[in-house]
C-alpha cells in the first residue's frame, strides 16, 4: 500500500534526449548497451537513505525546512520511512540503495537496545528488497552524531568509546552481510582532530589501524565476500581526518598491511576538499590497485564546503568515468548519490527531480567516456607520448638491470641531447571537448 508521499506520480522511464517531461529520463536508457555492458550494470546507480530521508533541512543557521510525515523517534517511522525509501527507488528505477544503522533505526537506550532495533528494522528492509528487487551497494555504521563520538571513534582517548564502536561496527557489518551488500564503507568523520595540543597522533593512527584490522578479520570470520571500503576526507567535521585523500590512505593502509584488503569509496566532493579533482582521486586509486566505489556528490568550488550536491556538470563527471572505465568499471562498487537537496527544496517532487538530472547526467558522462576509450581519444596520444619507454635499453633502465653509473655512461657515450616535445594539452582538451 501507498505512503502517498509521492502523491500520483509513475515510474519514471526513458523517453530519449527530445522529451520536454520533466519526470522521464533523457539519457538514463537503463538497457541500452555501451561497450557491451548494460547501462545500469556500468553505472549501478545508489540512492542514499541519509539525504533524502533523514536530513530535515537544517543548516547551521537555520532550523529544519523539510515536514516530512516518517520524522519521529519510533520503530514504526522507521518502517513508514522504510516504505516512502522503497517507493522513491521504484519511481527512480535505480538497482541500489546505501545506509547508516543511524538512518534506517532510532537509537535505543542502550547498545542492545540499538542493536535489536537495527535487526528488527532489517527484517523489514530485507521484505522491501525482496519484493522490489532493490539491492543493498553499501552499509555504513554512523560514528559521528552522537556525543559520545565527539573526539572520535576508533581514535577516541577513551578505550571504551573505541569499544562501543566496535560492537556497532560488527552489528552494521553483520546486517549488511544479511542482506546481501555488496561492500562496506567506513567513512571516518570523527577519526582526526580539532587540535594537536590534545591529541597523541601516533597513538590515535595506531588505534585506526587496529580497528580497521578487527573489520576485516571479521568481514573473513562471518564469510562476507564483499569489499571493505574507506571513504578518504581531508576534514569537516574535524579539523584534520586522518583518512586525508587517496594517498594518505594508501600509505596508512600500507603501514597497516591492508592494502589487499580494503580499498576506497572516493567522493567528488571530498576530493574537491582535499584540493583535488576527482578524476585524479580514481585515476590514482586505479594506479594504486584500491579503487572501489564512487559518491557521486559535488561540491560548490566557492563555499568551501562538503555541499553534498547532486551531479550536473557531464564534462567533469565524464572525466571521472573514463578513468573507471579505463580501470575496467565497477566490480562490487557502483555510483551512489551522496547528495541532498537544497534547503528551499522542500517538496516531494524535488527529491525525484534531483536524481532524474544526476542519473542523466551521469549517464551521458559515461556514454561520452565510453566514447573516447573506444576510440582511443585519450589513450592513443597517451601511448605515443611514452612511446620511448618500449625500447630495450629504455625497458632495462626500469627493470634494475642497469646501475646509475652505467646510465650515466651510456648517456654520455651516445651524448644523449632529447628535445623537448609537445605537452599537447589544449589539442587534448579539445579532443575531449568533441565527446562531452
Ligand atoms: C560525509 C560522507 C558520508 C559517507 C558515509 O561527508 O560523505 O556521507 O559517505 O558515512
Ligand atoms: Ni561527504
Ligand atoms: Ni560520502
């Protein structure tokens, strides 16, 4: 039965790039094949529950915009939230869906209590997705909003803190491994610090680094196949997150030896923070061998903050594909809409309206992408410029099989004098400027 929250409106479908309604997809063809994949396995496009269904609007100078009818404290908005949730992802059409425990259950009185709740509520999250079909892409346990988490999770100075999140973690991990999730995602919100006059970094990088250990040993022990993912962020809340970008991740999952063992969920919005742009963020997880799963949400390049805004620019969004596609796609990770509305958009319809634009423009990003790949816009002038590295003297100087005396000689024996060539950067630009 109907919340009647979306009031009359219908699955929203493709109906081409000339359609003026507003609620159809003009690019989103969820069957259409793109080098050889459907289109919604390439993008395997997630709604989250946290924006649209648990954020009322506020902001910090401001109270709550959004009425919604599910807001309340009891198990049974839960469930009515539960249903309005499934309702938007059949209107949508989209495979996915991501969540906290803190959006999908009230927190209990206690950690049994809270615990209890969350399997309560995922029994009836598993008969929405039973019926739907709508698949779990990612859990997520919240160590940010309450109190108790203010000077952190893992790296709390209270071992008990340390400990309270352990036991939410393995109750999220577990109900995510119930239902089917494909990864699950840490995002460490409150792992860094306000200040280093409190704070002992070496302890607090060592309490993280076991604690993200103790997820993986049970993410082995209970047998769940999918991927542990970090979700890298410079800072806001804190000052300082030690889960920084791409690289800063890499390396402390390296000191940790768990760089087999987990890879990243990469944000536009937190790379835009961490003063990088997306694509670099997954072009180097891709070098790195740990990229996993994107947020999609941008950032508004004045404010200064994690905006959480959906999608709209195709040529900077195509960018970021390219290099996934290049990496050879998704395997467990998929495209989730970390983003909310604004403000002011406080009806029903504006939540529909937001994903039909970002899905679209997502998937002309990744048709344009899929474009230049097969072509080999990009990839063809890439390999000319390293053309030089295949040589067998140029193969050795890489593989250790010469000294830097023996470089050195050779260099002069043959009074190497290489010219400089041509960056090509603006003809490259225009290359991708003909796709976008
Ligand atoms: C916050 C993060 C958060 C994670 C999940 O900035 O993006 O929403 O994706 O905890
Ligand atoms: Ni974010
Ligand atoms: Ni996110």
């Amino acid at each position: 039965m109907s919340t009647g929250f979306f009031g009359d409106r219908g699955p929203i479908r493709y109906e081409g790039p000339d359609s003026d309604n507003p609620f159809a997809y003009r690019h989103y063809d969820p069957d259409a094949v793109v080098m050889g994949r459907r289109l919604e396995e390439h993008l395997r496009l997630a709604v989250c529950y946290w924006h649209n269904f648990v954020y009322p609007g506020s902001d910090p100078f401001g109270a709550d915009t959004f009425a919604r009818p599910w807001f309340g404290a009891g198990m049974e908005d839960a469930r009515r939230k539960a249903d309005t949730a499934f309702e938007m992802f059949a209107l949508l059409g989209t495979p996915f869906f991501c969540f906290h425990d803190h959006d999908v259950r009230p927190e209990g009185a206690t950690l049994a209590e809270s615990t209890a709740r969350l399997d309560a509520i995922a029994d009836h999250l598993a008969g929405h997705m039973e019926r739907t079909g709508v698949k779990l892409l990612w859990g997520t346990a919240n160590l940010f909003s309450n109190p108790r988490y203010m000077a952190g999770a893992a790296t709390n100075p209270d071992p008990d803190v340390f400990a309270y999140a352990a036991a939410t973690v393995k109750a999220c991990l577990e109900t995510t491994h119930r239902l089917g999730g494909e990864n699950y995602v840490l995002w460490g919100g409150r792992e860094g610090y306000e200040t280093l006059l409190n704070t002992d970094l070496a302890r607090e990088l060592d309490q993280l680094g076991r604690f993200l250990s103790l997820v993986v040993e049970h993410k082995h022990r209970i047998g769940f196949r999918g991927a542990i993912l970090v979700e890298p962020k410079p800072q806001e809340p804190t000052k300082h997150q030690y889960d920084f970008d791409v690289a800063t991740v890499y390396g402390f999952l390296r000191r940790y030896g768990l760089e087999n063992e987990v890879r990243v969920n990469i944000e536009q919005g937190h790379a835009i923070l961490a003063g990088h742009s997306f694509e670099h963020e997954i072009a180097l997880a891709n070098a790195l061998g740990i990229f996993g799963s994107i947020d999609i949400n941008r950032n508004d390049y004045q404010s200064g903050w994690d905006t959480d805004q959906f999608p709209n620019n195709v040529p900077e969004v195509a960018l970021a594909y390219y290099h996934i596609l290049a990496g050879g796609g998704f395997s467990t990770g998929g495209t989730n809409f970390d983003a909310k509305l604004r403000r002011q958009s406080i009806d029903a319809d504006d939540l529909l309206l937001a994903h039909v634009g970002g899905i679209d423009t997502c998937a002309r990003a990744l048709k344009a992408a899929a474009r230049m790949l097969e072509d080999g816009a990009l990839s063809g002038p890439l390999a000319e410029r390293y053309a030089g590295w295949r040589t067998a003297e140029a193969r050795a100087m890489l593989d250790g099989e010469r000294s830097l005396a023996e470089i050195a000689e050779r260099a002069l024996a043959e009074g190497l004098d290489p010219r400089p060539r041509s960056g090509r950067q603006e003809a490259l630009e225009n290359v991708v400027n003909r796709y976008v």
